[in-house]
C-alpha cells in the first residue's frame, strides 16, 4: 500500500512551501513593543524553524511525524504529542536540535503511549 508514503511526500512539500511563503512574506526582524511576552523576538525565523523541524520529523520512518506538534519560540522548539517508545522521542529530539537555529528542544509535552 503506497497511499501513505504519497500523503507524507505531499504533507513534506506543502510544510516545505509554507516556509518559503512565510520567509518571503515578512522581513526578518525583531518585533518592537511587544504587547505579548510570548511572541518571538525572530518571528519569520521561528516559522522556518517549526516547518523544518516538522518536515524533518515527517521525513524519518523511525518517528511518527504526525503525532508530534511542534511550536518555536525565540529559538526554542517545543514537542508534544504521545510517541509509542523512548526511542522515537529520543529521535525526535535529535531531529530537532540538528535543525539550524534551534536554540534548545523542551519535551516536557512529549509523553509515551500506554
């Protein structure tokens, strides 16, 4: 059955052209007068980040891509979601913090299935 590895390679193109578009869109700079302390100081870089960190996550066969959110903040990628061994969050982790620009990976959100 290919019908999954067709839904991954469109999932790892549309994830790759929304960074492009999100990179093309906004100039990298750092946002003035915050209202929000949770907003990033590199907005259109954290984007990228998250999209690469997603796609590379989608990409491995080892980990389930699609069960792992991924947010950026300031550098810092957060993982969520629930990986059905130690392994693949190990992987997960890996995956990220080879992605240039991340700063640090908090999996606080990532759990093991039961």
């Amino acid at each position: 059955m290919r019908f999954p590895t067709i839904q991954k390679t469109v999932a790892v193109l549309l994830l790759s052209a929304t960074a492009v578009i999100a990179m093309a869109a906004e100039p990298m700079k750092a946002n003035e007068n915050k209202p929000n302390s949770h907003e990033s100081d590199q907005p259109v870089g954290d984007t990228w980040i998250t999209t690469k960190v997603k796609t590379e996550l989608l990409a491995d066969s080892a980990v389930k891509g699609s069960d792992i959110n991924v947010s950026t903040v300031n550098g810092v990628v957060t993982l969520a979601g629930v990986l059905d061994n130690q392994a693949a969050i190990d992987k997960a982790v890996t995956i990220a913090k080879n992605v240039k620009g991340v700063t640090d990976v908090d999996t606080r959100a990532l759990k093991l299935r039961k």
